[in-house]
C-alpha cells in the first residue's frame, strides 16, 4: 500500500478566498451552478454533485460574547470507515491504495444510498438524460483529486491554497501538526480542537477547528449507521449465501430430477418393448 | 492525466543509476576535492568545477564502470557483448583522458573513440558521463554555499551544463537546478536564463493543457527556453536530473515550436 495521506485543513488560516473551490472546479472540469443569494458570502448552502467543495462562511458569537467570523472549506472527509461504502449495493464505492474514497460511476445506479447515509451530507445525485430522453442518476462527490495522486501530485484544492490553510501529506505528520497547532491557538480560540472523528474510523481529512464542531454544522460524533454496517457486514454475505444455498438447491433438484426422470423413462422404454 | 511520456522501465533504470551514483559518491574521499574558487573568473562564466582541483582515483573510475556494465547488462541482457570489450580499452592515460573529455562534454571524442574500437557510438561518453557525475556532484555540493547566481549564458555555475531546468518552490521563488551537477541557484521570475533577457514584454510561457505542474518559458530575444516545474505540487519531490528526463515532452514541445536549448543572440553587423 502507498503511504498514507492525510488533506489537513487549518480553518483558522483560511481567509475565505474560495481559490480552493475554484481549483476544484478547474481540475475536475465541473460546470458552474446559478445559485440564489443565501444572504451571506457564502456562494452554496452545501457541496453539490457538480461542487465537490464549499466554502462555509459562519458568524459566531464566541464566549467573549464578540463576533467570531469563521470559515471552513468543506468536502468529502474520506473516512477509513466509510458509511457510503458500506450502503452501496453495487459495490460501486471503494477505497484506493491512498485511503480515498471514490465512485466507480459505470458501476452507480444512482439509489441514493450513499446519499442519506453520508454522516458529513457531502455526497450527491446528478440527473442525466441518455439519448432515448430518459433520465438515470449518478453520485458525484470528491475525489480528493485521486487521479492527481496517481501521479505524485498533490490535491488541487491543496496546491491553490495561498495561505497554506491546507496541506496534504503523510497521516502520521499531519496529524502531529494539527495537534500542535490547536495548542498554539488555544489563547485565541478555547474550543479548538482536531478534528478526526474516531467513529468512522478517522478521516482522510483531518482538521483544526476554532470551534465546537457543532458550530461548523458538523456532527460531534459521526457514527457509520448501524443499519449500514447491517447491511454491508450481514445481510450481504448472508444474502450471498443464501443465494448460494438456493443455486445449489435448484442446481442439486435438476440433477436429482434428471437421473430421477432418466430412471423412469429408461422404465418406460422397456415398457415399450 | 499522465505526467511523463517516459517508460516506467526506463525511469527505473535512471533510478537504478542514480542509486548507484549516491553510492559512490560516499565512497569518495572528501579531500580529494579542492576549489579554489576565483571570483573573477567565475563572474566572467567560468564554471567552479574548472577551478577545482580533483585527485580522481583511476582504480574507483574503472571499478564504477564495471559496475555501470554490470547493471546496463542486467537491465538489457543484449548489451552484455557490447559492454563486455569497454573495460580491457581503459588503462590509467585512457580514463584521465575519458574524465578531462567528458568534463567538456567533447561528443566527437567519444564518437571517434567508439568507431576506433568498433563500440556503439553511445556507449563511451554515456559511461565516462555517469562516472564522472559523483564527482561533479560532491563539487556541487561543498560549493554550494558559494553559488547564489549565474551567469546569463555561462550554463551551471559549478559545471558548466547548459541552464535548462527551474523549479519553484515556497512562496513561487524560481530556483534552477542543474540536472547534472544538482546545483541550485537563485534566479529572477521573469528571466531568461540564456541571454538575460528580463524583460517581460518577451518572455513568454508555454503550457501544456491538463500540465498543471509544468511551464516551457522561453525568450523571444534569443529563442531560448528553460523547463519551469512546480515541485510544490509535487507529494514527494525527485531529484532534479529524474525530473529532467520526466519532462523530456517538454523539450519536445519547446523545440517544435523552434525554440532551442541554448539560445543565442543573432549578431547583426
């Protein structure tokens, strides 16, 4: 296996400069969407199937009782324990070598599955139209730039980012430097904290928060749903193996009822005679 | 997306090279390398490896060679006859020879030293290069603290190679690297680095669509160009001669576009 990377995203770095959402956009050659004004600078109220990542601008009163103006770039977290993953029933989603996670779309049949169990709400459905005029589904998401990582380069996302609020390297060092940082910020920003939730099994994306994760709209402790880990960690294998059970059955009656029928009209035959 | 046209094969030839090459350059005694750097000789485009005084042990070079051979023939098993000859043509004269000719870089040297022995014309100067290339870098190395710039026209400061390779790094400060020597030296943005052209009105930069990472710049004064890579893009940076043969689509591009690896001022009387 590569090593293993980690984005780190510092949101007390980010001024907020969108450059992120517009390299992602570029690499990926995703099409604009007109979007109506949500009375903030903020341009989506979340990511879409063609913005993979969006820049929250949030205002905070902080414990001081002053106006905190924070932002966070937000995307797909990569979890090493990934709900999406689990739901998928055409296996459809899988980890690479770098621990990101990604959509094989000739595979998606566009359920929605992944959609309503992402803990983090970054995946979505885009509609298509083949050329009957009918219309078919595909989740779309970040990708974490796997196609740049294949070739030793780092996230666009990461390689815009002007105020070096992002990073993208090795886990372990990552992590280090997240921890470091929330100490040097403590003064500033009490509640800052990492962010590296351990109920997904850690995340891809690993970040410094200036405050609770609940002000960024995030959940204190993302869960895989218990439903998903029934379904991907029993039901399925236990559905494989009934349908096993009953190919075998059907498979086993056929044989049996040929060497049955085959003795009955061997019977029959000397009947004839 | 791909990021070189170059074989994986051959990039880990080049690897296997290069390994070979950090190897031994351990091996060399450090005080067998002694500049004797001259400022003004060097302000005029001297290279400081000509400056230097090198004790370069024959018996190290030969055992180099066989050991070139040995991986060449490993790697190409229909080399090993071709190689085979090389060593028993090298005495103590032939190698000084060899290195002082391959320091200058004399191709009709070696092609006439390979037609006299019936060698691949290749073969001589690619051995005598990739042996010689340790020392140079050693030099490069205990005197890099004295290189900060060159001089436009004058190649690599420390051994002359033509300046064909930049990397940026940090904030976007330019950095040339030599991909022989792997010297580095610091270098204005919007420079040419053949003619010293700065002028922004006739530098101008070629890209490759879906090449994020990498830039031609090249001169409209004296049709030269230099390969601009972001290395900050990079996860984990290669050395700067891997990254000279990875951009070879570079060079071809820049070079049918009628721009040349030298550039040259036309003189008119």
């Amino acid at each position: 296996m590569a090593t293993e990377y980690v984005k780190f995203v510092d949101v007390t770095k980010c001024d907020g400069c969108r450059a992120c959402m517009v390299a992602c956009k570029n690499w990926n050659d995703l099409p604009a969407e007109q979007q109506d004004f949500l009375g903030s600078a903020q341009s989506h109220a979340k990511t879409t199937a063609d913005t993979w990542n969006v820049l929250q601008y949030i205002e905070h009163e902080n414990s001081k009782g002053k106006l905190d103006y924070l932002f966070r770039h937000s995307a797909c977290f990569h979890c090493t324990d990934a709900a999406c993953e689990k739901v998928c029933p055409e296996n459809a989603i899988s980890y690479t070598d770098f621990g990101t996670v990604v959509i094989d779309h000739e595979k998606c049949v566009g359920c929605g599955y992944c959609v309503n169990n992402c803990p983090f709400e970054v995946i979505s459905l885009k509609e298509y139209v083949d050329k009957n005029g009918d219309k078919y589904r595909k989740a779309h998401k970040c990708t974490m730039c796997t196609d740049r990582l294949e070739e030793g380069l780092q996230p666009a996302c990461v390689t815009t980012c002007h105020t070096g609020a992002m990073e993208f390297g090795d886990k372990a060092a990552m992590i280090k430097k997240a921890e470091e940082r929330v100490k040097q910020i403590k003064d500033r920003y009490p509640n800052a904290m990492v962010y590296n939730p351990k109920g997904v099994g850690g995340t891809h994306t690993v970040y410094v928060l200036a405050e609770k994760p609940s002000v960024y709209g995030l959940p204190e402790n993302p869960k895989v749903p218990t439903s998903a880990v029934l379904w991907k960690d029993y039901a399925q294998p236990l559905g494989k193996m009934m349908i096993g059970a009953t190919t075998m059955g059907v498979i086993g009656m056929f044989i049996s009822s040929r060497i049955i029928n085959k003795g009955k009209q061997d019977e029959g035959g000397d009947s004839h005679e | 997306m791909k990021k070189t046209i170059v074989s994986k094969e051959y990039q880990n030839l080049q690897k296997d090279i290069i390994a070979l090459q950090e190897n031994w350059k351990k091996s060399i005694n450090p005080d067998s390398i002694n500049p004797e750097l001259d400022k003004a000789a060097m302000s005029a485009g001297v290279p400081a490896a000509a400056l230097t005084s090198i004790n370069f042990e024959i018996s190290l070079f030969l055992q180099w060679i066989e050991e070139i051979n040995v991986l060449l023939s490993k790697n190409n098993p229909e080399l090993e006859p071709k190689l085979a000859g090389v060593i028993t043509l090298l005495n103590e004269e032939t190698v000084i020879r060899w290195i002082d000719e391959a320091f200058s870089f004399n191709s009709v040297y070696f092609a006439s030293f390979a037609q006299e022995n019936g060698l691949d014309e290749w073969i001589p100067q690619f051995l005598a290069e990739t042996a010689l290339r340790p020392y140079l870098q050693l030099t490069a190395e205990k005197i890099q603290h004295e290189v900060t710039h060159a001089i436009p026209g004058a190649g690599c400061p420390v051994c002359g190679e033509p300046a064909r390779l930049a990397v940026l790094e940090d904030e976007g400060k330019k950095v040339m690297t030599c991909p022989r020597c792997l010297a580095r030296w610091h270098a204005k943005r919007i420079e040419c680095a053949h003619c010293g052209n700065d002028d922004h009105n006739s530098i101008q930069f070629i890209t490759i669509e879906g090449d994020s990472s990498n830039q031609i710049q090249v001169c409209e004064k004296c049709t030269g160009y230099i390969k601009v890579i972001d290395t900050r893009q990079y996860l984990s940076k290669p050395s700067a001669s891997m990254l000279d043969l990875n951009s070879i689509h570079l060079d071809f591009v820049a070079q049918e576009q009628g721009y040349q690896a030298v550039g040259e001022i036309k003189q008119t009387y």
